[in-house]
C-alpha cells in the first residue's frame, strides 16, 4: 500500500511584512516613465526581505489594481569617495510590476 505525504511547508525565513512596508517607493525615472507608458509596467523600490508573492500582494492591496508578472533585481551598493574616505552606498532591491491592461496606476 503506497500512503502518500503531504509535502513540507516551507517556512519564510525573517519578518513577516506588512504591504506597506514591502514597497518603499516608486521610482520613476525615464526609463521607469517609458515602461509604464509603452509596457505597463512600474518600477518600485522594495524591501530586500519581500519575495515575488510579497511584492504582488502589496502592489495589489496599496494600489487596487491587478497585476500579472513581478520581475525583481538586487542592486549592489556602489563604490564612492568622499575626500580620502571610500565607503559604499547600500544595496537595494528593485522590483518591476507588470500589470493587466484595463489597470492603470497615476503616481502625479
């Protein structure tokens, strides 16, 4: 007799985030502006800890619309130099949310 299992639960690991705090804020540059006039697709910084799911999730309770792929980067910090002192600026998360087309979101 074969009894079957149910498959592990996957736990995430960190925090558990709220929608608001998952998107830190729109960036909108001309890149960003051409994407979502040509593409419909909108740029957002994001929590480094938030998943592809987190990010939908968010985007669609903040903004009420409804949205179809999530594409994510993580941005290293730079090298910069202040007089003799180098440091680094921080690394970030990016997230590029495509939405359905009757969805529109109007940042101005």
């Amino acid at each position: 007799m074969v009894t079957l299992r149910r498959p592990p639960q996957v736990q995430r690991a960190g925090p558990v985030l709220e929608p608001y705090q998952v998107v830190i804020r729109p960036l909108i540059t001309e890149k960003a502006t051409h994407l979502s006039e040509r593409h419909n697709a909108y740029t957002f910084e994001v929590n480094l800890l938030a998943t592809k799911t987190e990010i939908k999730q968010a985007i669609e309770t903040l903004f009420q619309v409804k949205v179809l792929n999530v594409r994510t980067q993580n941005r290293r910090g730079k090298p910069r130099r202040y007089r003799l002192k180098t440091g680094w600026m921080r690394r970030w998360k990016k997230a590029i949310v495509t939405l359905y087309e009757e969805y529109r979101i109007d940042f101005y």
